[in-house]
C-alpha cells in the first residue's frame, strides 16, 4: 500500500499550511516526516486522512482517497494528538467504540492492549494516563484494523528512553512485515536510528525526498566532519524556519 | 452489518462508557420525580382529575432541561476532547457518523425518557389517589405519549444544534435562554406570543397538556398534534443544519 501525495495545498485564512506538495510514500520502509515546526506536517496528515479538505490536489491511499474507504481503520492507522480522548472514559472502552466504527472483534483489543504494554492499564480512565501512556494507547488504537498504512504524528514525545526503544523497533518491525509506515518527528538522532527514507518540508513546501543515507551525505559540511541527521537538517530547513528563537531574555 | 449500524453501535458504546451519562440521566430522573412529587402532594384530592396532568407534566417539563444539557453535552464533548479526529478517521463519511450519533443520542433519551415519564404517573398516582389523570381517558394517553415525544424530538433537535455549533457551552448559552422561556412566562406575553408559540419549549406545554385551549393569554393557535408536527420541522430543520455543517467543514 503506498500513500499518493499530489499538489496537495491548503490554505486557512492565516495564509499557506501547504504549499503544492507531491511525495510517495513507499512501503517496506519507515519514512520520516520532517520540518520545523508550523511546516505543515499535522495538517498534511489531516488531509490525508480527510478530516480536512484540500484547497487543491490530492492524496490518496492505494489509490482512493481515504474518505472512500469503507473500513478505513483496517487499511490506515493514525495516531495523531495523542491527547484526544475523552477523559472519564476507559482505555478499553476507547479501544471499543473505535473497534465497533470498523467490526473489529473484541479479541483484537487484547491483542493491541498486550502489544503496547497497556493491558494493565485498560481499566483506568484517559485523565489518570501520564503522557507516554497516551501515546501508547494512540498507538495500540493505531493498529486496531490491522493496517497495512501507519501515520504517526510524533509518536515519541512522552515516551521514557524504554518506549524510545520499543516503538522504534516496532516501527522498523511493522515496516519489515511490508507495511508502508510514516512518522513525523523533531527527534533527529531517534529519525536517524529509526527513517529509512526521509520526506522533509518547510512551511508547506517540499525540501527533500530522499534516503536518510544520502541526505546526510548531500548536506554535509564541506570539510567531511561529524555528518550527522541533526546537522543536515538544520542546514537544509535553515531559510525555511519559522520561529526562530533568538535574543536573551 | 452496515457501515451505519457499526457506526451507531459504537456510539453507544461511547454513550454508556462515560459517568456524565449516568449522572446526567439520574438528575432528569431525579428532578422529574421530585418536583412531580412536591407538586402533585400540594393538590387536593377530588379536584377535576384532568388536573393531575399539571404533576406530572410540571417536573417533566423543568426535568427536560437536563435532558437538554445531556443531548447538547454528548455532542459538545467530542469537539472539547479532541475525539472528533478520531471518530472521523474512523467513519469518514460525515453523513452516516451524523446520523450515527443522531440515532444514539434519539434511543437513548427516548428509553430514559419512557421509563422516567411513566415513573412520574406512578408517582403522581399515589400521591393524588386512583382518579387522577385515568389512563381510560385519551387525554391522558395524549398527553404521556405527546410528552414522550416532545422530551426526545427536543433532545434530538438540541443534540443538532450543538453540532454545528461545535460546543457545549455555546450551545447551552444560546438554548438555555430560550428553552427557559417558557417558565419565565415570556411566552405569555401579547407582544411576543404570535411568534414565540411556535418556539420548540412553547409547543411542548401544548402537547402536554400545560396550556389552556382557547384561553385568551394562555392558549395557543394549535392542538397537541399539530404541536408535534411544528416540533418534527424544528428537528427536521436542524438535522439538516447540522449534517450540512459536519459535511463542509474541516473537523
Ligand atoms: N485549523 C487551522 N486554521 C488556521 N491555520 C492553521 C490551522 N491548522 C494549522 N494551521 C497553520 O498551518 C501551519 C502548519 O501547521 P501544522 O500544524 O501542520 O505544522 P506542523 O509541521 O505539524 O508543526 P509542528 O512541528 O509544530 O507540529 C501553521 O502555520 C499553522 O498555524
Ligand atoms: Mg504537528
């Protein structure tokens, strides 16, 4: 299953989230999502999950635009903002209304609960989860259906150095199956261990899109010394950054 | 199954799942039966047995007001939350996920709402005696199975509005006012009554049996059934508001 970007644009009345962007992302690899921050990452993952309509282009999962999709959550799982759960509501009973939208059996949430290391916690409402176990259960709603396409929008945040681990290795594993497998993230030296393939924007516009390998190898400084992800990357978005810090306080 | 009986289902796994269901819909009952109680213990025994309607339609009416906020709370909570993203990921077509929720919300206020409302007869039974309100007469029947239908069309039609408003308290700020009107008596007033009877709360007292046929302050230009039939246009109006928001908008 490949997701099909192109000349995806959306505008808000604030101005250009994204800007005529075209990119494929393939499976049997990890593609890491990249961009400072406001680059238009979340909003194109809305608009590749239809929550949001396009102002122009298209983006499209095996071919069919995600709206058309009867079970999409047997075909796509997302884990976007890990905070939106309801907060007097169980972990088990979010995994069961999300399983009823798509006939998902109630097997299968035991199957996500133990995979995420969550099924000691089903009983718990939302409000009493710490951060990392939120993003644990976006993560175990994520592969509710099975899906051959995972979105994850900064899965890592929250996550204690043992969950860096793991989902890293889950990612890479879920990808080794053949699952096509995309994942925003501000973390560099974790993309470099983890995104095989890298899609990298800034503000809305396509920068690069390429191998992790060769785009350290192409943003390198001059002299060959300490290549690495973080420094590419702020080398390449460096005219594209939007909020930069500066002055003392 | 159906992508829409799937949806539905899941909604009422949402429904039951959270504690401000409970609470919400134990209030309703709570004050539907205690003020039905308080008023119908002030009436006298052998009074005219028609007025043993005011009881039960009394704690009913002031009760709908609960009912209100749990309709409006159950859409509002989705926007507050962020659950939206999720439940439109997972039914993408913004018409059935509407109707989804639309159908949850309607069964589930209209199982509380029969169970409440004939709680409130028994209730009222006792208190008054055997020949208050007699389940013989249609009036009575008009008026419990009007009732019944007023208390889920308006929880429906409040349950559409708080979608396209995408919020609890701004919802509630704008319907509150309004659906207290009629307790407030404005509804009675010369100026506004022309136009204020066809308010969604106003038709409700008609279809129970609150207002006086033909009284020159408290009658109304409609019977009971036609009441109900201004209330379907009012729902009918406002399902189509809320499915044309959910369908333009980002979520
Ligand atoms: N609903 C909206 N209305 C108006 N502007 C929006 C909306 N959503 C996003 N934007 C704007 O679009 C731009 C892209 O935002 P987006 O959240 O997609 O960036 P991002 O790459 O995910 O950033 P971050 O790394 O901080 O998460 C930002 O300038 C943001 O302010
Ligand atoms: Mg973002």
């Amino acid at each position: 299953m490949v997701i099909e970007v192109s000349n995806l644009t959306k505008r808000y009345r604030g101005g250009t989230a994204v800007d005529d962007l075209t990119f494929t992302v393939e499976p049997g690899r990890v593609t890491g999502f990249l961009g400072p921050n406001g680059a238009g990452k979340s909003t194109t993952i809305r608009l590749i999950l239809g929550l949001d309509r396009p102002t122009g282009g298209s983006a499209t999962v095996n071919g069919r635009p995600y709206r058309s999709l009867e079970r999409p959550l047997t075909s796509v799982g997302a884990l976007m903002d890990a905070g939106d759960l309801h907060p007097t509501r169980s972990v088990r009973e979010h995994l069961r209304w999300l399983a009823r939208t798509n006939g998902i059996g109630e097997r299968r949430i035991g199957e996500v609960l133990e995979a995420t290391g969550m099924a000691g916690v089903a009983r718990k409402h939302a409000k009493t989860l710490s951060l990392g176990m939120k993003q644990r259960l976006g993560v175990a709603a994520a592969l509710l259906g099975d899906p051959g396409v995972l979105i994850l929008d900064e899965p890592v945040n929250g996550l204690d150095p043992e969950g860096v681990v793991w989902i890293r290795n889950l990612m890479k594993g879920l990808a080794a199956e053949g699952r096509t497998v995309l994942v925003s993230s501000h973390l560099m030296s974790e993309m470099a261990l983890t995104a095989e393939h890298l899609v990298v924007i800034g503000r809305g516009r396509l920068l690069a899109d390429t191998s992790t390998k060769d785009f350290i190898a192409a943003h390198a400084p001059a002299d060959g010394s300490g290549a690495s992800l973080e420094e590419a990357f702020m080398r390449l978005t460096g005219a594209s950054v939007e909020f930069r810090s500066g002055g003392s306080l | 199954m159906s992508g829409f009986v799937r949806a539905a289902g899941a909604e009422w796994v949402k429904l039951r799942s959270v504690r401000s269901t409970v609470v919400t819909l134990s209030l309703f009952a709570f004050v539907a039966l205690g003020l039905g109680w308080v008023v119908a213990n002030g009436f006298s025994e052998g009074g005219p047995a028609a007025d043993a309607l005011l009881p039960i339609m009394f704690g009913l009416l002031t009760a709908q007001l609960v009912l209100v906020t749990f309709a409006v709370a159950t859409v509002g909570s989705e926007f507050s939350t962020g659950t939206i993203r999720a439940s439109l990921a997972a039914v993408p077509s913004r018409g059935r996920f509407f109707a989804a929720k639309m159908t949850a919300v309607g069964l589930t206020v209209a199982a509380a709402a029969l169970v409440v409302e004939v709680a409130v007869y028994g209730l009222v039974r006792v208190v008054i005696g055997d020949a208050a309100a007699p389940l013989t007469e249609w009036w009575t029947i008009e008026a419990l199975l009007g009732g019944w239908i007023h208390l889920t069309l308006l929880s429906v039609f409040t349950a559409s509005i708080a979608m396209m408003l995408r919020s609890t308290v701004v919802t509630l700020s704008i319907l509150l006012p309004v659906l207290f009107l009629s307790s407030q008596g404005l509804g009675n007033l010369d100026a506004i009554r022309p136009v204020v009877q066809y308010f969604p709360d106003q038709v409700g007292m008609v279809i129970m049996h609150m207002t006086v046929p033909g009284d020159p302050r408290f009658g109304r230009d409609y019977g009971p059934w036609e009441g109900i039939a201004i209330l379907v246009l009012w729902t009918a109006a406002a399902l189509v508001g809320g499915w044309l928001s959910m369908r333009r908008r980002d979520a």
